[in-house]
C-alpha cells in the first residue's frame, strides 16, 4: 500500500489546524517573530490522531503552549529516508531554526551529518544512539510498558498465542516484543509470541494483513508497534483483544483493547527549547520510562480480572522505584542459547543493541 499523497497530506493536516505540513514544504503554526526561537521538528510519517507521529505532533504543540510569542514552530511529516530527511534538516538550518528535531531511528545517520555541518544550530534526536556538542538523544523504556501489557495479555489469552506486528526489527522493538512474553509468561508460562515485521512504520494495508494472518495462526491478544491503529482495528473486528501502542486506541478498540503503552514526548521536547531560550543546552542522553512519566499506561479493561490487575500494578510500582529489571537471568534466545545467567541482569548497553528474541518469541531478525 503506497503512503498518501502530498496533496490529501497537506489536506488532512490542514484541518487539524496544523499548516504547511509535508515533504520538503516549510510553514509555520505562528506568524515569524523577530526574536523567536524558530523549532523545526521532523516526522517519520503523516500526522493523524493516534500514533507516534501524533505524540511527537503534541510535544511540538507543548513547545507552543509553554513559551507563547517566543518560538515558532516547523512541521515537516512523512520523512523516512536518508536522502529526504538531510535535505529537509539542512533547509531548516539554513532558515535559521535553532532548535531542530528527528523523531525516528531512521533519522540517525542524516541528522549527525547535519549537526555537524551546523555546529550553531542545536538538534534532538529521538531513538538516536549518537551524539555530538550539538546533538543529544532521547529515548523511551517501551520495554517496560511491554511487559505490564504482557502481563494482562499472559493472563487473557486462551490459546496462549500472542501476535506481534513490528514496523522493523530496531533494537527498542526488539526489547519490547521480548518484555511482552516476559511478562506474560510471568503469570502463563505457557505463552507464545508469533512476530510478522512489516518493514515499515506506515502501511495500514499491510498491517491489517498481517494481524489478519497472526489470528488465523492462533493469536487471540494482538499488539503493534506502527504508527497506526490498523492492528487494533482488525483484532476488535474478529473479537480479540489487542495492545495499543504510542496513543490509546480505545477509539479503535473500545471492547477488545486490554491497555495502550502510551508515550509523552511532551516533557523532553519543553525542556530542550527551555534550555536553548535560557542558553544553558548541552547534549544529553536520555532513557525514560514509566518514571518519570514518558510511558504512561492507558485505562486497563474492566474484564481484566482483579488478581492480574494487582500484579500489574505492583510491577509498574516496582518500575516507578526502579527496582524490577525484566531482563534478570535466566534468559535464552529463541533457539535456545543462553543470553543471560541466572541471577544476571542484561547491561543496559546490550539492551539498547538487542538483536535477538527470547525463547517462546517465534520470529526472525
């Protein structure tokens, strides 16, 4: 399924009141102000009411609330690759945006080329693993939302048979599918994850095939990590219950949806144009989660029983205290290697580069 076209892009963002998004074009959500900040953030996909692009969208929209007349912000949606995003980073630098933002892990190798060309110019990079004076990362802990959804999927399903749909096989996926079975089979050792990569964040299409032929193969909890809703859409449709991901998709799966692990960007991206404002940015690198707040949970479904419920709630507790590591040993891959010791905890370092399944996760990378 081929991604929307420029004109009904332009169109649908128009009408969430947000102008000028779209490859290559530049606008404006504020008429330009002598000295303002100008912030330019860069997608990976259209903007649209759910998703990880909506969640990036809303910590732009922070940006603007926070600090009104003093910046003005850039959207620019729908950049994946290498050749696109250089090209609409540098254009922003060049137009005097002092602040600048990519949002996808497919953005690493543009962005430390153009942070480079532009020492003056500071950028933030979401999913990075590099950094320069000028360039800081940030990151969420998905995996910990994985494992308390895990957890309810563990416990609901009755074929045992949990189906995941990955936009691509990146290190922070990787980890979340891994802390999906983890966590279910803490409460149902019996569990299975079935994984279909679509090597792509955007196709509705194609996604809605392959949750399709995840329950057609047994799955009966289905959970996605795209940036749309078309998973959820297809498990509500054959009655399953599905994992929303980024957004709460309750809109999408108002009886099938066991929870969402949402993200909010909204914190990091206020503080960094803060800190550009007040001239005290320095490059960091930053992996949040359930603390301080960046993975929230979405409302757990009323179907789920209470027992399960307080196990979930004691582990998100634990989580917020920093003292459950899902990744402690015994662990082996999916063919059987042994990858953790027991009574060994995964290097956070090693997780950040996780390329490899858990045993019970049926897939390849």
């Amino acid at each position: 399924m081929n991604g929307p076209t420029r004109r009904s892009l332009l169109k649908t963002v128009g009408a969430m009141g947000i102008p000028a998004l779209g490859l290559g074009t530049m606008g404006s959500t504020s008429a330009q102000q002598g000295n303002a900040l100008k912030v330019g953030v860069v997608y990976v996909s259209p903007v649209s009411e759910t998703g990880w692009t909506r969640q990036h969208d809303l910590g732009r929209q922070a940006i603007e609330t926070a600090f009104p007349g003093k910046v003005t912000t850039t959207a620019i949606a729908n950049v994946f690759s290498t050749q696109d995003t250089e090209r609409v980073m540098r254009e922003l630098a060049e137009q005097g945006h002092g602040l600048i933002f990519g949002t996808s892990f497919s953005h690493m190798t543009p962005i430390v080329k153009v942070a480079r060309d532009f020492p003056h110019v500071k950028f933030e990079h979401c999913s990075g693993l590099q950094h320069a004076a000028n360039l800081g990362t940030f990151e969420a802990r998905y995996y910990e939302g994985g494992f308390l959804s895990g957890v309810a999927a563990g416990a609901m399903t009755k074929s045992n048979v949990i189906g995941f749909v990955g936009g691509f096989p990146v290190p922070d996926v990787v980890a979340t599918v891994n802390a999906i079975l983890l966590g279910a089979r803490s409460v149902n050792p019996k569990t299975i994850c079935r994984v279909v990569w679509l090597n792509s964040w955007y196709d509705p299409g194609k996604e809605q095939e392959a949750a399709t032929a995840l329950m057609a193969a047994g799955a009966d909890v289905l959970v996605s990590m795209t940036d749309t809703a078309a998973t959820a859409v297809a498990a509500e449709s054959r009655g399953k219950w599905s994992i929303g991901y980024a957004s709460d998709f309750r809109k999408f799966a108002p009886k099938g949806q066991l929870t969402s692990f949402t993200l909010d960007w909204s914190s990091i991206y206020v503080e960094a144009a803060r800190a550009v404002l007040e001239k005290r940015w320095v490059s960091r690198a930053r992996w949040e989660g359930i603390q301080p707040g960046i993975v929230k949970m979405a409302p757990w479904n009323p179907a789920i029983p209470s027992s399960v419920l307080a196990t979930v709630r004691a582990n998100e507790a634990a989580f917020q205290a920093g003292t459950l590591q899902p990744f402690t040993g015994p662990i082996n891959d999916h063919t059987g290697k042994p990858r953790v010791a027991r009574g060994q905890t995964l290097a956070s370092d090693d997780l950040r580069k996780m390329n490899w399944l858990v045993e019970g996760v049926q897939g390849t990378i």
